[in-house]
C-alpha cells in the first residue's frame, strides 16, 4: 500500500524484537515517546504474540489509554476492558493436544478472559518460560482456549507444522515465529492474524489502514506490514522481510521506533 503522505493517524507495533528485546519491559526512552503520543491522543496499538499476562507486564509504565492486542490479535482490550476474544473449538483442540503430547513436543496453553487469562504449559521436563505461565502434568479441560503453541528447534518447524496443518486443516491458523531460542508454531482461531485484527480495529474506529504506520520485525507481522500505509522495519528484523519492506530503522536495541516517532512528529524528547 502507498504511503499517504501524511503523518500516521494510528501508531501499531509489535512488541518483542521491535519494542524490546530479552527483557520484561519496555525502554524507558520508548515509554516517554509512547506516553506522549497518546497524551496526545493518537492512538497506539500494541499486536504481539506474547500472552495477555506478558504484555501487560511490558506495558506496565504505559499510559492506560494503550490498546492492546496479545497473542497476535487473538484478544483485544481498549480502555482496561476485553474487546473480543477468539476462542478455539474444545474436540479440535483435545486432538492437537494429543498430537503434541505423542511427539514429545511441549503444550503451551492459552486460556481467555473466563480463565482470567491463565496460562499453563505441559512438558516432560522442565521448559523455560515467563512467570506468566504455570506448569501442570497434564490438560484436565479443553475449554477457554484462545491458542495452543510449541516450541521446538527451527529445522524441525516446517515438517511439524506440515503435519500439524493436515491434522486441524481450515478449521485453524498456524503462525510461525522465529527465536534465537526456536521456532514458535502457535495454533489460534481462523479469524486471528495481525492484520485481520488491525483491519477490525481501524473499521471500529474509523480509521484507514493507509493512515496506519506499523513497526515489525518477524514472519507474523508480515500480513499487517503490507496492509499499512507506512511499513516499517527495525534493522534486526528477519532477513526475508528486508527483500520486501524498504523502511528501515535502527534495530530495537538502540530503541529505533522511539526514535523513527520522536523525528516524525517532532516531538522533541530527548
């Protein structure tokens, strides 16, 4: 999409790797540049593949008025309050388990606002992840899931995700995330993806996707950076990006989005 020409109407960005990187929490000059756009009353959106819990530890020194939209637009919450949530059906999910569960592939579950947002994972042995997350021996229940994920090394992710695209067919979305830790293959509902949840967004408030500027850096941003009028890239995002997105800025840890906003709406913060 061609840019507008004009200064963006809404600020979107992803959060791991374009806002932060390896920490629990957002730079403080990023938090001043932010604070001072929706102060301003311009709308900042924050799409991320982290969970509900996640986010609002990252977001914890941000203005309330941030929206924000965990687990790639699987849930949205405006104002303090859940929007919408796009749950996953129980018998296909009690099946995708069973398949992860067969080929020792860790089960990290997502749970939606019924749940209060709980977060569980089950593993034969112990796996790293946020405090966000508890462990249990194994799944009681298939209901309230918003997003079932794994972890696993990125060469084994393609024949993985092959085979878990012949188990749910159509009935899910697969989104793939690259991380010096692994690949993340995230099962969510058909309707979840960065832009269609962008796209509703801007519907709900009347705002074009060619007034959008989006800041990204991985293969899930990928939908949504070709939606907006002003795509926009941190240095360190992923190589097959670059081939397509030309705007380029200094990578997330020199804080590039602060930065990129602070020139282009003058705001003068040091």
């Amino acid at each position: 999409m061609e840019k507008t020409g004009s200064l963006p109407k809404l600020v979107a960005s992803d959060i791991g790797g374009t806002l932060a990187d390896d920490v629990n929490t957002i730079p403080p000059f990023t938090v001043r540049v932010l604070n001072r756009l929706l102060q301003a009353n311009l709308p900042v959106l924050l799409i991320t593949g982290y969970n509900y819990n996640s986010t609002k530890k990252f977001t914890e020194n941000l203005d309330d008025r941030v929206i924000l939209m965990p687990q790639n637009g699987s849930l949205c919450v405006k104002d303090g309050k859940l929007v919408w949530e796009y749950r996953i059906p129980e018998p296909q999910a009690e099946e995708l388990c069973a398949f992860l569960r067969k080929n020792n592939l860790p089960i990290i579950i997502y749970k939606g606002k019924e749940a209060d947002f709980d977060n569980i994972y089950v593993y034969p042995q112990e796996l790293y992840l946020s405090y966000a997350f508890r462990r249990v021996e194994r799944l009681t229940g298939y209901s309230n899931i918003t997003g079932i994920s794994t972890l696993l090394p990125d060469n084994k992710a393609a024949k993985v995700r092959k085979k878990i695209q012949g188990i749910v067919g159509d009935k899910f979305k697969i989104i793939y995330t690259r991380q010096t830790r692994g690949a993340w293959l995230e099962v969510v509902h058909p309707e979840v993806r960065k832009d269609l949840s962008l796209k509703r967004l801007c519907r709900d408030m009347d705002i074009s996707p060619a007034d959008v500027i989006y800041f990204g850096d991985n293969f899930n941003d990928e939908e949504a950076l070709r939606i907006v009028g002003h795509p926009v890239l941190v240095e360190n995002a992923a190589p097959e990006l670059k081939e397509e997105f030309t705007t380029i800025i200094r990578p997330v840890a020199e804080e590039g989005v602060a930065h990129h906003l602070n020139e282009i709406f003058s705001l003068n913060i040091n």
